[in-house]
C-alpha cells in the first residue's frame, strides 16, 4: 500500500509502517500543507446548547449596575480574571487567560441572534440554519459555506464533520457531511462484522461511487482508517500539556484533535456541549455554571495545545442560541435572555481584545427592560471567519437574506 500525505498523523501514536525512509512531504504534512504549499484551513463550531449566561462568562465587571442586579449570583470583582479594567472571565475560565495573553483569543460580546423567540429549540434551529426567523429553511450555514471554497487538494469524506450520534441541523444539506461519534466505532471495511450506520452510509457514498477519481480518494481514506484502527485510536495520545478533561465534550475535542492531525482533509468540524439552561441555583465563582464552564474551557484550551502548529490554520467559534436576563430570579437562577458573548480562537485570530459594541446594563439600555441588547449579528462573526478564513466571499449564499459586507466585519483577523 502506497502511503499518502492524508495518512501521516504528527505527533500521535501513528506510526508509517513498512517504509525505509521518512516520506519527503513529512514537512510539509506536519503543518497540514500539501505538495503545492497549499495549507488547509479549517472552521470549527462550537455549540453551548442551553442558553449560556454570557453576563456571568465574559463579566462586565466594571459596570456597577451588573452587581445591583445580581446580588446573589454575581462573580466578585476579586474573583474575575481581569482582562481591560472593564471586562473579565469567570475564574473558571482560567485555562483561557494564557490563550488571551498570546493574543489568540478574541471575544465578542452583545452578539448573537437578532431573533427575539425565548424558546431554545426555535433560536438554535435560526442559529444552525443562519436564517433567524425562518422556520422553512432546509440546510445548515455550514454546510452552505462548503459549496463556494476554493478547491480542495483532494476530495475528503472528512471535509465536513460532526462529533456527535447524528448530523446536526448546521451541517444537513447538499454537501457531504459524516457524523461521528465515536473514532472507536467508526468501522469502514475493518474487522467490525457490524459497522456503525454512519460507517455504512459513508461506504455507500465513497466505496461504490461510479465516479473513478473519487473512488480513488475513498479508498485512500479507507486506508487511513484502517491505519487509525490498527494502532489503536483509544490509545492516542494527545501532544504534551494537553490535558483533555473527562466527558463527553471532551472526547470529542480529543478525537477531532486526532482526526485534524492525521491529515485527513477536514475543513469544517462541529461539536457541541450542554448543559447551560440555568434557571434555577445557577452558581457564581462555584456552582452549576462554574462546572460547565471548566469542562468547556479546559476541553478547548486542551484542543488548542493538541493542535499544534496545525492551530495556525484554524479559526474555531463558539456560540449559544440566547443570552439570559440581566437580573437574576427569585431562584438564584437566570432566565431566557437575548444576546450572549462569542469566543474566537486561532491562529490567525487578532486576541486580546473585546471586540463589538458594548450597550450597557442600565434600564434605558436594556432590550426589554430585562436583557442585553444585541448590537453584533452572529452571522457577521460567522461571515468573517468563512469569508476571510476560509475563502468563501460568496456569503449571500450562505446567509440568504443577510446583508453582510465586508465593511461590517469586526475585523478580528489579521
């Protein structure tokens, strides 16, 4: 079996078996380049599935009308990890201080869906589809943002990837998109006399197309799950210092991390983690919140270590379906708001700074008289990323009906 640059895994277990001397890409390959210098860039969404409290992760500590309104709930000025005398992290959130200070992380706050419905699965739906307000729509943005890329080096069934059981509503649509959810139980042509049916359809896709050049590609990409399987993928080691936290988000971090570096042409990845619908006993510097944002925060920075160098060809963005209200409730909790905080990370991303318009917690500013006012659309975060990152311009068609020029992106690339 000849072995092509989609099969050497840099820094993973993996080893290339049955070659006298080291490939002459191996180079290039380490860095996701492809013989003619083409580097392969990637978008990675992240969805925190429940409503996130952006006032209490991306803390306005320098506004006193946000302690006014959450006396019991509130992350103490002490407590929060100062980022421009104004805005601060919830402790928790400590393994994303380091990603700040290299200036890798950016934050955009007041963003999210214009949107106004308070039911979670309405506001994810627009958020997937990047059609808020139309319920009618029948793909993901992401997978429209697929159809307008600059060539591939090569076809990939990898191209568009979901960590996951099923393919979510972002990634459904025209373009090939598979479903993972676990690398384990991803058998294509191995020794599982039952493979998985995301296996299955992936074989009837790839395996038996007419098509002889993609053909080609698909058993090369057999190939290299058989390669994966073969040395064991529940025994890869992730790169030093990164230290995935157990569960399931963190699983799938780990295992995109390992599929990324094994060269296998993913361009788009999806993940998501729940768990943010705090109503009740929401928590402040401990608590339900203060949980999950540990497990989120340390499976990304842990995602961002793995990486590598391969991180300077990857933009990944994170978003909720809403925000919660500005006061707390009578349960110590928060209930649906309207607009959240966005990470951005990678290494093309200008961090360290807060990025959008910030509207202000006092009553005259509030949207409501009871939520954060939204002053950035998701989909110009979203539009700048696919547009300037990926290579994709074409953003009408990706979000219909959006007016999103070049002019109204927050420039948080360089």
């Amino acid at each position: 079996m000849s072995i092509t640059r989609r099969v050497f895994v840099r820094n993973s277990a993996l080893a290339v078996i049955g070659t006298a001397a080291v490939p002459s890409f191996l180079a290039r390959a380490a860095f996701g380049a492809t013989e003619t210098g083409t580097r392969n860039k990637r978008l990675v969404v992240i969805f925190q599935r429940g409503a996130a409290d952006g006032l209490n992760i991306v803390v306005p500590h320098g506004e006193a009308q946000y302690y006014a309104m959450r006396p019991s709930i509130n992350i103490p000025s002490k407590s929060v990890i100062d980022l421009n005398d104004f805005f601060g992290l919830h402790p928790s959130l400590a393994s994303f201080q380091p990603l700040w200070q290299q200036g890798h992380l950016a934050i955009v706050h007041a963003a999210g869906s214009p949107d106004t419905t308070r039911s979670h699965f309405d506001a994810q739906d627009f958020m997937e589809t990047g059609t808020p307000g139309i319920k009618i729509t029948q793909d993901g943005w992401l997978n429209r943002s697929l159809r307008n890329l600059p060539p591939a080096p090569a076809p990939s069934p990898f191209r568009a990837l979901a960590l996951g059981p099923s393919l979510p509503r972002i990634l459904s649509g025209t373009e090939p998109a598979v479903a993972m959810n676990n690398i384990n139980d991803f058998s294509v042509g191995g020794r599982n006399p039952k493979p998985s049916p995301a296996a299955l359809a992936f074989e009837a896709m790839y395996d038996h197309s007419s098509d002889s050049v993609l053909h080609g590609t698909g058993e090369e990409t057999f190939n290299a799950v058989k390669m994966l399987k073969a040395a064991d993928p529940g025994k890869y080691t992730p790169a030093p210092g990164a230290n995935y936290p157990k569960g399931r988000f963190g699983d799938s971090l780990r295992q995109l991390a390992q599929l990324i570096k094994a060269n296998l042409g993913v361009q788009v990845a999806f993940a998501d983690i729940g768990g943010w619908d705090h109503h009740v006993n929401e928590g402040a510097t401990e608590g339900q919140l203060a949980n999950v944002l540990g497990d989120f925060s340390q499976s990304l920075a842990a995602f961002w270590t793995d990486l590598g160098d391969l991180g300077e060809d990857t933009v990944i963005v994170t978003m909720s379906e809403f925000g919660r209200t500005a006061r707390e409730n009578g349960n110590r909790g928060t209930d649906h708001g309207h607009a959240n905080v966005m990470f951005v990370l990678g290494g093309p991303v200008k961090g360290g700074k807060v990025y959008g318009r910030w509207p202000g917690l006092d009553q005259s500013q509030l949207y409501e008289g009871r939520d954060l006012a939204l002053t950035t659309d998701f989909r110009q975060v979203i539009g700048e990323a696919v547009a300037q990152h990926m290579g994709n311009t074409n953003l009408a068609a990706v979000f219909p009906g959006f007016d999103n020029q070049n002019a109204k992106f927050l420039r948080y690339l360089g």
